[in-house]
C-alpha cells in the first residue's frame, strides 16, 4: 500500500500521510495529495507544496503570534515571514502625552456630565445654554451645586494624572462624574 501526503487546499501545507491504494488503476490520486515526500520538519517553518507540485518548502509559520505592526496591535494569521514594521513591543508613549490624552477625556467627561445635569433629554449645545439658563432664573443654587460637584471631581481627576508617575498609572485613572 503506498504513502501519498495530504495537503491544505489552501495554504498547500503539509497536512499528513495516508495508506492509499487506488481503487482502479486508471484512478488518479485524491485532490490536495502528492506522492512526494515532505522533507523533515523544522522549529518555525511550515512544509508548503510549491505550485508547480514538484517541490516542498519550507516557509517561515509566525501564525497566532501576537505583536505590533507600526505600532498598532496585530496578530499573525498566515504563513510567511513577519510583516514589515513588525514589533514585539508596543511603541512606548511618552507620559506627557499619555497625561495631555487623558486631561483631554477628564474635560469631555466633565462637559458631557454638565450637559446631562442641565438638559437631560436632549443634551445638544443649543438645549444646554437654554435650560442652563433657565436653572439659573428658577434655581441658581442648585446650579451652583452642580456646577461645583462636577467641577471638583473634575479637579481630583486632573490632581490624579498630575502625580502619576507612569503611562500605566495615567491610564488606570477612570474619568467618572456623579449625575
């Protein structure tokens, strides 16, 4: 009974050897199979039929490897060398721009938070500057009230990324305001 190699139809990797013994003379052999060999594996490298089916190579297997493609998070999912611009590591941000990022969301926090106290059902610049208005007339202390809960909050936060001393730290500091 001969050997053939069964290979992906895909990828044409060398998937595994099979006892075959054809049916029929005049059957020729399964699709994705070959009656040459594979040569021997190799840590890192798939065995991959060249599309001529006369020749295995050995074609560099990075598949499921985890890294960073221009700074970007990537996973490898073909066959092949690693992409260009690969890296291990992520791009370390410098912290005063980490810090910059994260005063930036504090203040997109603290004005979304304002917005919803003042207008509630429709949070739009326009509906905002009315009903602050109007809280204003009818109720300027709990304007007020408001106003400085969410003013301080805001200032916690910002005291908090101001002492962080690493990217990490910046990043664990959760912007969260009381409505």
């Amino acid at each position: 009974m001969p050997t053939i190699y069964i290979y992906d139809s895909r990828t044409r990797e060398y998937l595994k050897p099979l006892d075959w013994t054809p049916p029929n003379e005049w059957v020729a052999l399964p699709a994705d199979a070959t009656t040459l060999q594979p040569p021997a594996q190799r840590e890192g490298f798939a065995r991959v039929l060249n599309l001529a089916g006369n020749t295995w190579e050995h074609i560099e297997d990075h598949r499921g490897k985890a890294g960073f493609v221009e700074g970007q998070p990537h996973t490898v999912r073909d066959l092949g060398p690693l992409p260009a611009g690969w890296s291990d590591t992520a791009a370390e941000v410098p912290l005063a721009d980490t810090k910059a990022t994260k005063r930036a969301e504090i203040a997109a926090g603290h004005d979304a938070a304002l917005a919803g106290v003042v207008a509630i059902s429709d949070p739009t610049p326009t509906v905002v500057a009315v009903e602050a208005a109007l809280l204003a007339t009818t109720d300027p202390t709990g304007l007020d009230y408001a106003r400085q809960k969410l003013a301080t909050r805001r200032a916690e936060l910002e005291a908090m990324v101001e002492v962080a001393p690493t990217v990490e730290s910046v990043m664990a500091v959760v912007v969260s305001y009381p409505v």
